[in-house]
C-alpha cells in the first residue's frame, strides 16, 4: 500500500517513520511512504504558499493553485483507480476504526497537511473526502497524518505479525477491548480472574465478550447506540 503526505514540514515524519512496525513494514516493502513539500508546486522566488483572507480576518489560507497543481502532478503518476485524496481538517468526518476498515481496501491514500488558518474554501472541491481525529484543533495536519497512516498500515497484510492481533482489538467488533493480565498472577493483592487460568477456551470466550461489553457499557455507550 502506497501512502502520500502532503506537507510543509517534511521533517516531522522521519523519526516516526524509523521506528517499529511502520519501519518494519517499509523494510519489507508491504507499504511504501512518500513525503512530499508542498513548496514544491509553489512558483514564486520565495515558495509562497498561502495568503491573506479575502474579506479580511486573521491569519493566512493555504492557496488552492498551488494544492491543485501538487494533486494534479502527484494523481497523473498513480496507475491503480483505487486511490483516494484525504484532507486532514477539524471539519471532516471523525476518524474511527470503521473508517479505517475501509481505507485499508485502496492502494493509494494522499493525505494533505494543512497549516494556517487553513484551506481556501476551494480546495475541497480537489479531494475525495475530509477525516478530523477529534473535536479540537492542532497546529498543523501532520499528528492527523500520522495517526491515519499508522491505523491504516496495521491492517495491510504482513504489517502486525499476528493478523488475530488487529482482529480483537477494540473497536475491532464495536466494542472496547476486553481486560488483558500477564505475570504475576497476584500483584499486591490484585489477582488475574480464575477463568483465565482455567484453560477452558469456552469460558475464556464469553468472559471476555461479557467483559467487553461491559466495559463499553460503562466507558463508551455511544459506542451501542
């Protein structure tokens, strides 16, 4: 799976991207990660790439000539048709495992960073769709960037050793993930429950399906409207 970053701070992603499993998977060529500067389509000696508002108003808005010139540049290169343009903005569709789900199905994801004030408004009309993490605001569209590469990437084929691993997840099946112990079997007074240690794979099952939904019931019942 191929994923491209639109961004102007191609710096930000490098350590990120040279640690665990997105390292691994990069070593393996299951996915393939290209940053790009969105300077590069800007045509002035100084690489302008925003401006004042129309209008008036506080700060600058990223210019749509220059977005569009870098997805139409970046778009003629890509040959598979399941590829989608995502922008990264607090006014989009709020990111949740079943999104990721289905972004996992294309082969190219282009993710656009914004910085600013934001996006002239006409720039919505050159993506496909629009994701936010969450209901507050960040300096820039590069966390958002790397939070929806990294859900995505985990579920290509290879990523995660185990693919039962992105399978009992929370959110896997719309609920919170069950309670999880290892050793000791008695921390200081707090002990593992007796059916985990009971080796009956049965009981082990509906425990945690009970603990599950008891757990979203309790942290997440949005989560079971």
């Amino acid at each position: 799976m191929r994923f491209i970053i639109l961004t102007l701070f191609p710096e930000a992603f490098k350590s990120y991207f040279d640690i665990s499993l997105i390292k691994r998977a990069l070593s393996k060529k299951l996915i393939k990660i290209e940053v790009r500067n969105l300077r590069d389509w800007a045509k002035d000696a100084h690489k302008t790439l925003d401006d004042r508002p129309y209008g008036g108003g506080v700060g600058m808005v990223m210019r749509a000539d220059v977005m569009d010139r870098a997805l139409t540049a970046l778009k003629s290169k890509i040959k598979s048709q399941k590829s989608k343009v995502i922008l990264l903005t607090p006014q989009g569709q709020v990111f949740n495992q079943k999104l990721v789900n289905k972004l996992a199905d294309y082969k190219t994801l282009i993710l656009i960073c914004g910085r600013y004030e934001g996006f002239d408004e006409r720039i919505r009309k050159l993506v496909d769709m629009e994701i936010s993490i969450g209901d507050y605001v960040l300096t820039g569209g590069e966390i958002p960037a790397m939070a929806v590469l990294d859900t995505v990437a985990r579920l290509v084929p290879g990523v995660v050793g185990k693919f039962e691993s992105t399978v009992n997840e929370s959110f896997s099946d719309g609920l919170l993930e069950y309670p999880q112990y290892t050793r000791p079997e008695n921390y200081k007074g707090m002990k593992v429950p007796k059916v985990l240690l009971s080796g009956n794979h049965k009981k082990v099952e509906v425990w945690r399906k009970q603990q599950a939904l008891k757990r979203t019931r309790k942290r997440r019942p949005d989560l079971l409207r």
